[in-house]
C-alpha cells in the first residue's frame, strides 16, 4: 500500500506538470521527425566536368550520365583556373596516351563520384573503341552487345527505402531510454533537493518501497511514452514492420524500465542537478556510438565488447530481428532476459544506494 501511495503521488506531480509531460510525449516524435528529414534528405551529387584534348565519344559519354555536366576548354590553363575558382569540381586532360586528373577536392562525395565516373566511362570508351577494331578486321561478325535485362527484388522495404529505415530499430530505442533515463532522474533529484526525499525518508517506508512506488509511476508512464514514440516512428514515419507490432512495443518497455531504473540510480549517486547533468553524456553518448546505429563490424573488436555491456545494443538488436527480419518473441528472448537482468541489477542498486540518506 505505501508503494501505491507513493506511486499515485509521483503521478499527480507530473500531471501537473505539463511541460514534463511535452517532454516525454511530445520531443520524442519530433526528434524523431527531425531525424527522419535530415537522413531523408536528397544525397545526389552534381559534379561539373572541365575537359581539354579528350575523344569527343568520351566527353559525350559521360555528359550524358545523370548529374554529370561537362564542359570542354582549348586551353589547360583556363580550365585550371576555373578549378582553382571553384567553377568546376575536376580538370580531366589527355597527353600522350595518359589522362591526367586535377580535382578541387573540396567535397569528398564529389571527388569520390567523378573518379567513378572517369573510371567507368574510361572503361566504357576502351571496350567500344576495341570492338569497333575488331568489326573493321573482321566485318563479317556481328557482334551486337546488348546490356542484360536486370530484375531487381527487395526482402525488406522498397526502392526508395533510406538509410534512416534501417537505423529505425535502434534509433527508437535509443529516444526511448534518452528521454525516460533524463526525465526520471531530474525528477528524483528534485525530490531530494527540495527536501521531499528526505520528509518521506523521515516516516517509516523502507527503501525498498521508495523504489518500488517511482518506478511504479514512471514505468506506467514511461509505457504509454514507449507506446507513442513505436506508433508515431511507424506510422507518421511509415515505418514497415515485418514482424509484430506487440513484441516491438514488449522490447521497448523493458527498455523503459532499465532506463528508468538506470536514472533513478544516478539521481541517488549526483550530488547536484548540475552533476546529474555531467553524468547524462556519459550514459549517453557510449548508447549512441556503441549500440548499432554505427555498425559495429566496421569497428575493432573492443567496440563489439563494449557493446556488450550497454543494455541498447540488445533492445536494438531485438528490435531490428522483428522490424526488419520479421521474428518472434521467442526469437528473442535471450536479449530481453538480458535487459532484465540489468533492470534487477540496477534495481538492487538503487535500494542500496538509498542507504546513504537513511538506513532503513
């Protein structure tokens, strides 16, 4: 009964406070929104050729490519001199059977796409240039090339699925234990420095029941929180779910909770609001680097270690099991019986850690 008293009065508090509120329901979707246009966003590059002495199939070649804009020069130096201008983003000249390739180099995307694009039609221009040898030794062929007919399929998605749809799992975990870790550990901490804390400790409620009755009120909370955040990044994001939508929202919820238990934490170890304030960035950011939004393979083994120890890198790896590959609950069990041991980890802890206001 004095959990439930406790957690009816955490509650009403934040009830009553309406910008709490905002900030649990209402910043998650837009930093989600926010995410959403800024991967989604056009990523195609347009480069600006400058050419001098090169075969007229070549520069026909590639000024039809998309994206692709070339201009011819006379003179080498004018042409290196708009490059230095930043008229153009490469020089491409022929001498003596060599191509040589002066680029701005200012935007590495750019560089990165006119050396394809050298490359391939280069390519290109060399294979025509041998079967038009070979039609003249040998009319009598007929060696008609006709490119292959490709069909293309896709597992997961569509055509114009981006790279924001594949980073979806992790990302609405992450906006779910950032926002419920940050709004339950402030809010403990005020009770303590207001004094709040400190009159409740004064009656007879063991520890326990402190603990029990906060994570009682922010995990209804934080549950109706999880709910939003899936159904807005689903949705409002269209967001294609292969699996089931309840498991996705089960995942999260234990997520919430190992949040919740995790500020409650730091909330009793911070000295000061502005101490709890140092302590978010490094909860945080090892969240963000180190749980699968960067991919892990592409880093050293140690960051796969790491990995390890951080309760995001298994929500989002269940989480990307049932939005992207479509498996179940039981598929992923072993990583919520992970996040379970760390909400009965950090749950202890925070029973302990109240013993330095008051042994109960």
């Amino acid at each position: 009964m004095r959990t439930l008293a406790i957690a009816k009065k955490v509650i009403k508090e934040l009830l009553r406070d309406k910008r709490t509120l905002a900030m649990m329901f209402v910043a998650p979707v837009f930093i989600m929104w926010l995410m959403n246009l800024m991967f989604s966003a056009s990523t195609t590059v347009n480069i600006k050729l400058a050419t001098q002495d090169l075969p007229t199939s070549l520069v026909t070649k590639m000024d039809d490519l998309d994206h692709v804009n070339v201009q011819t020069y006379n003179n080498l130096n004018q042409a290196k001199k708009d490059l230095a201008d930043e008229k153009v983003d490469a020089v491409v000249s022929y001498k003596d059977g060599e191509y040589q390739v002066d680029y701005a180099n200012t935007d590495a995307s750019k560089t990165s796409t006119t050396r394809q694009v050298l490359r391939t039609s280069i390519a290109s221009e060399g294979s025509n240039q041998l079967l038009a040898r070979v039609k003249q030794v040998l009319p009598q062929l007929n060696l008609e090339v006709k490119a292959p007919e490709i069909k293309e399929s896709y597992q997961y998605g569509e055509e114009n699925t981006s790279i924001f749809t594949s980073m979806i799992p992790v990302l609405i975990g992450f906006v779910v234990f950032f926002f419920v870790f940050l709004i339950s550990g402030m809010a403990l901490l005020k009770e303590r420095t207001s004094g709040t804390l400190e009159r409740l400790l004064a009656t007879p409620v063991k520890r326990s029941e402190i603990v029990y009755g906060y994570m009682l009120s922010y995990g209804l909370i934080a549950i109706l929180q999880t709910a939003v955040v899936v159904l807005a990044a689903i949705w409002l994001l269209d967001v294609e779910v292969v699996g089931n939508l309840f498991n996705v929202i089960i995942v999260n919820v234990v997520l919430a909770l190992v949040a919740l238990a995790f500020g409650i934490l730091l909330s009793t170890l911070a000295k000061s609001e502005f101490q709890m304030m140092q302590f978010i960035p490094l909860v945080i950011m090892p969240q963000l680097f180190f749980s699968g939004i960067i991919p892990l393979s592409s880093m050293g083994d140690w960051a796969q270690t790491v990995g390890k120890f951080l309760p995001l890198t298994y929500s989002g790896d269940a989480m990307s099991q049932i939005i992207l590959y479509g498996r179940g609950l039981g598929d992923v069990l072993p990583n919520i019986g992970v996040l379970l041991l760390f909400l009965v980890a950090l749950t202890v802890l925070n029973i302990v850690g109240l013993r330095r206001y008051r042994k109960v």
